[in-house]
C-alpha cells in the first residue's frame, strides 16, 4: 500500500468486544465535553490538536520456520504478529491523552502515573491517508483496539529554536474476536463506503 501524506486520525476508547464507550465513559470523560458525547470518537484535527505528523505500524506480521523432509523445506510454520503503531501528534489535548492511556484522574488537575499501561484501557483507531499518485483516492488503516502507553517523556530547554515534543502514543494491539487487528480500506475498491468502514472500525453498541 504505497500511501502519500496522512489526512488525519480518529481515535476511541472501545470495551473488550470493540463497542466504543461514550459519554463519562469515553475517550471525552476528562472534559467538560463528556455529558453530551454521543459518538466517542474524537476527531484529531489541525484545530483542536496541530494535526497527526505520523502513524507507524509494525510487527502485522509474525515470522515464518522452515519445516524439512527429506533433507528439503518442504513446508512453513507461519507465526502471528503481535502488532503494534506509534500515533505520533503534535499537540493532542492533555485530558484527551489521559483518557486515551488510561490515566486515572484525582479530579483535581492531577493524574496518577501508575507506572504500567492498563490492559482494560482500549483504544481504537482509523488513519487516513491518499494513494502515492492520486490525491483523490484515500486509503485507510483502522485498527480494532489495544493497549496505549507512553514510556518516555523529555522536557528540553528553549534556545535559540523552540525544542518543541510532540505526543507519541504507543499501541500494543489485541484482536476482535475472529475480525484479526483491524482493516486496510481502499476507496478505490468496489464496493468501499466511508459510512461502513466507520461502523466497523468503532462498532456501535
């Protein structure tokens, strides 16, 4: 899938069978937004967050073993990949990000670092970019749900640039039953519809 830029991101938080979770329950619990929220999923745009500088995927897909016979490969043992990306934004709002690591909160401003990611926090997410040469036709990566974390955080001085961080969200992704990590999605593709993409990525309860 040979892709040109990334158009953004849309994030979730989902419980163990992939439903996003809404309200004080969501992605939003942190904001003044989350009595009104009826979507969980919030929209990382150049307004509300400089926009998404990367998406890095890795490890889709686990490693293979020669079997032999007769002094011959004669077959392959396929191992699953245990996958994982890296959502890089650039300034994506501090209760949002909270949410989205599972960082419980003392109601005061504060949030506890607790020192491990919490497995029964799970994120969802739908990336989009274009195809290499045709601006007009997007592609698509939404992956079901994992595990986010962040295991570093380095605070520089100013000088005479702005040393500027930017948040770097690592998910451990878990499968959705028997749908595997998630979906590539091609508009290009017969049959493809925005509208049902977006149902399957952040599944409606």
């Amino acid at each position: 899938m040979a892709t040109l830029g990334i158009a953004g991101v849309k994030l979730a938080l989902v419980n163990k069978q992939g439903v996003v979770l809404t309200g004080t329950n969501g992605i939003y619990k942190y904001t003044d937004q989350a009595v009104a929220d009826r979507t969980g999923i919030f929209d990382v745009t150049v307004d509300n967050s400089y926009g998404v500088a990367s998406v890095a995927l890795t490890n889709l897909t686990g490693s293979t073993t020669d079997i032999f016979g007769n002094n011959k490969i004669v077959a392959k043992s396929a191992g699953k990949g245990n996958a994982q990306s890296v959502l890089t934004i650039n300034a994506l709002p501090n209760e949002i990000k909270m949410a989205v690591l599972g960082m419980p909160s003392d109601n005061k401003g504060g949030f506890t670092i607790t020192g491990k990611a919490d497995p029964n926090n799970r994120v969802a997410f739908l990336a989009e970019a274009s195809e290499s040469f045709d601006t007009k036709k997007p592609v698509y990566i939404g992956m079901y749900m994992g595990t986010a974390s962040e295991a570093s955080h380095t605070l520089t001085s100013n000088n005479t640039n702005d040393n500027r961080t930017t948040d770097a969200i690592t998910i451990a992704h878990l499968e959705r039953g028997e749908g595997g990590f998630g979906k590539y999605f091609f508009s290009s593709a017969k049959g493809f519809d925005k509208t049902t993409m977006e149902k399957d990525v952040f599944l409606v309860g």
